[in-house]
C-alpha cells in the first residue's frame, strides 16, 4: 500500500484509492435511493462521476496540495481567492452539511436495529426513529471525545464489519433469486416514468424537475471523495498517481453501490422499495419468507446498524476540527476554542449535538418517515453544494491571481484545462442545487409547497449565520500569536 524510495516512504496509488472508496462508501444507506430508480440508476450514477466526483476530486487535489502545509482546507483556498469571509462560508457549510447529515445517517440504524428486534414497523415510526437518532448521535459523541486514535480505530472496523459483510450478503441473495427463476423487480413495473410496456428504462423519462428529485440524494452518496487529497504530496508521481487513484475510487465506489443497489432493485416489489428499510426487506423476503431463517436477518441488520453508526464516528470528528481552525483565526468566538485533553472541540461538539438534536425532531412532526428522510438530505445536500461552487470559483481564481504557487499536483491543460473541470463541476453542482429544491414525484410529500419552504428556509437559515458572525466577530477574537486575518 505504500512505497519506500531514497527519498521516503510514499502512498501508492491503491493505497489512496482505497481510502477514497473507504470515505464514500460509509454504509449501505443509499442502496435503497439508487434502487428506486431502477434501471435509470446507471444514468444517475454516470451524471454523478462526470459532473461531480471527477471534478471535485481533480480540484481538491490541486488546492490540497498547494495548502497542505496549512491547517483549514476550504477555508484557506476560498479565502485566499475571495476574502476570509467567504472562506468561512465555505468551511462552516462544508461543517454543517456533515451536522444536518447525521440524522439521515442514523435513520437507516435505526432500521436496522428495528429489524435486529424483530419489530420491523418501527422503521416507519417517527417517534422512534427521532428517539434513536439523537440517543445514537449522543453515544457517538462521547465516543468521539475520547480521542481520534479511539474512534478512527472503531470506525474501521465497524466499516468492514457492517459495509462489507452485509454488502457481500446482498450479492449472494441476487445470485441466489436469479438463479432459483424469481422474477425480477424491474420486469413487472408500472411507473410509466421508469417503463416501456412493463420493461425497466435505461433512461429516465424527465418531464419536470420532481422527476429527478433523487439525483440530489444520489450525488449527496459520493460525499467525501475530496478528503483524500491531503495525501497529494505522499504520493510519488501525484501527476500521474492522483488521477488514477480517484479512478479506483470512483470505480470501487460505483461497484459498491451499483452492485448493492440491483439486489434491492430485483428481490423488492417497487412499491415495496422504502428508503430507509429496502435493505432489510431486502434480507427477509429471501432469508425469512424463503429460507424461514428470520435469525439470520437479524444478525445482518444488526451488522447494517453497526456499519451506519460508523458512518457516523468516522465523520463526526474531522469536521469539527477544521472549524475549530478557524476558531483560531478569529472568525468565532473564543469560547468555541475548548478542548479536551483528547484534542477534541468540545464546545464545538456540544453545539453539532443542540442542531443534530433538533433536526431529529423532524421525525415527531411528519408522518412518512420517508419524507422527512429525504428533506433533511434535500437541506444536506444544498449546503454541501454552495460549498462546493465556491471551491471551484476559488481554483479558478488561485490560477490567475496566484499563477506562481506551488502546486504538487496540477491539472493538465494550463487555464483550458482548470476552466474545463471546474467548469464542469460547477453546473454539475448548481444543476443538481436546483434540483434540491423540488419534492420527488417517488414520494408522497404532501404540500410541495411546505416541502419546498423547508428546503429553501433550512439552506437560508444555514448559509447565513456564518455570514452575521464574520459581520459581528471581534478582533481580539484571534490566538494571541496568531495574525489577524484580513477584512474584506
């Protein structure tokens, strides 16, 4: 996995493309979202590659590379192109999208662990699905503040544990449905959306933007792909090796997802497709309704539980860190600096919890947990996606006004070839933002004008208390030794 060298040791390109694949691939809670679409998942899944995780992966190495010796990220490439205060912007959103994803995360553990007790109705319960999330979310936090050497380590191996094991399980019910002459899922469909005559389309019928509502959802599931470029300047040849490790990520990536998804979509009814529990249904129309080894589905959606609450610790503490940098540079009140003997943001953590907390009570005021589950990733998803539209404004920006700095990985193609990926990457993101907007026509979201009014308040509420602290913080806000970061 790494190379040893008279200049050091170096990651190899596997090695790189794995821990890309690890960051995306966090648990099996969106195979249920791609099998919703049938057959157009392949559609979906090739807008998401070109559009979003090639770009993005392209952009982040170059930026990362060329700020790796500064603690930030996001916040220190916007903020060198555009001002601190946009830079802000751009690392609170990429912190708070992670905080209002987490009680997506936890609802499908809290699936699991219904089905891990026998009780599968209690997946559709919100009342219980709010409870898990924030007692699931509080337990993790305590995990987490014992320090990253404790929670990287339970991270992953619950990710083997509760990915890897159950997406392997899933592939094993497809071969055996297949090979036992069941009739497949998507060759008795009724949407005329996903349909010919009862056949799966291979392309999506679009006839307003409520059609491809999930493609906000689908590019949410590759979130985390740009973490790895912090490694750029461990590798060898990043010119060469970069690319080609984001090729192996994305490619295990889509396998992974692809290949769990076809099972969900062939075993399961479409009708009978739920976001939050196609995985498990999944389990028991073979194991129970076939093999009467209802046992059994207990055990793997328990180990579906595990691996979503690892989704979890994996990210609960990284971005909290990189906002505790910009604590430092003065951008937010001193009493957010705290930390433990573990190194880790209290305060900071403290606050995630209140918001996670209070996005989880979503679930005690709508009905359809399905709904609910996908608002909150409508909201996830447009905050992460501003976020990213400023990254790539920024790397443009950085060629022109900063042309001579160091960069241990470039894109290939001078200025054509940086407006050509970001460019890409930014209509990619601002198409499927717009997106975010629309209710699903897949789901009965009641007043789409409420539903709409959500998104549209929670992405506006979000984005704009960065943008009142920075207008209100203080001077002496700044780590004594530490240079007062500039107005704009």
């Amino acid at each position: 996995m790494a190379t040893k060298t008279g200049h050091g040791t170096f990651l190899s390109t596997g090695a790189v493309g794995l821990m890309t694949a690890a960051a995306v691939v966090t648990s099996l809670r969106g195979l249920p979202l791609l099998a919703k679409e049938e057959m157009t998942m392949f559609v979906y899944l090739a807008f998401t590659i070109i559009f979003y995780l090639i770009p993005a992966s392209l952009i982040s190495a170059e930026l990362g590379g060329a700020y790796a010796d500064r603690p930030g990220g996001i916040y220190n490439w916007v903020g060198e192109a555009f001002g601190t205060r946009w830079g802000f912007l751009a690392i609170w959103l990429q912190w708070i999208q992670n905080v209002v994803w987490y009680p997506v995360a936890l609802t499908f553990g809290a699936a699991a662990i219904a089905y891990t007790l026998g009780r599968p109705s209690l997946a559709a319960n919100g009342a219980y699905v709010g409870i898990f999330c924030i007692v699931a979310y509080w337990l993790s936090t305590w995990v987490v503040l014992k320090g990253v050497a404790v929670f990287a380590r339970i991270a992953s191996w619950t990710f083997v544990i509760g990915t890897i094991i159950p997406g392997v399980a899933l592939l094993v019910l497809f071969g055996y449905w297949v090979a036992t002459g069941h009739s497949l899922g998507w060759e008795h469909l009724t949407d005329s959306a996903l349909s010919d005559n009862g056949q799966a389309r291979f392309w999506p019928q679009i006839h307003g933007f409520g059609t491809i509502a999930f493609l906000a959802g689908i590019v949410l599931l590759f979130a985390g792909v740009e973490v790895q470029a912090v490694h750029v300047t461990e590798m060898h040849r990043p010119s060469r090796g970069y690319p080609a490790a984001i090729g192996l990520g994305a490619l295990i990536s889509v396998l992974i997802f692809a290949l769990g998804a076809l099972p969900v979509a062939a075993i399961l009814p479409y009708e009978k497709i739920s976001l939050q529990s196609g995985v498990f249904d999944t389990f028991s129309a073979v194991i129970t309704d076939i093999w009467h080894l209802p046992w059994l589905v207990s055990v793997l959606s328990l180990l579906v539980g595990i691996g979503a609450i690892s989704g979890v610790l994996a990210w609960l503490g990284s971005p909290s860190r990189g906002l505790l940098a910009t604590a430092h540079g003065g951008e937010l009140p001193p009493v957010l600096k705290a930390k433990n003997s573990h190194g880790m943001p209290t305060h900071i953590l403290l606050i995630q919890g209140i918001i996670v907390t209070v996005m989880s009570c979503f679930y005690f005021v709508i009905p359809n947990v399905s709904v609910a589950f996908f608002l909150i990733s409508a909201m996830t998803i447009g905050l992460y996606l501003i976020a990213y539209m400023l990254m790539y404004a920024a790397a443009i920006r950085l060629r022109y006004s900063m042309p001579a700095l160091p960069r241990p990985f470039k894109i290939p193609g001078g200025f054509i070839g940086m407006w050509l990926a970001a460019g890409v990457g930014f209509v990619g993101v601002f198409f499927s933002f717009i997106v975010s907007f629309f209710p699903p026509d897949q789901l009965p979201v009641g007043s789409p004008a409420m539903y709409v009014g959500l998104v549209f308040f929670g992405i506006v509420l979000f984005a704009g208390i960065p943008m009142i602290i920075h207008h209100f913080r203080r001077r002496n806000w700044v780590t004594e030794g530490e240079p007062v970061p500039p107005s704009t």
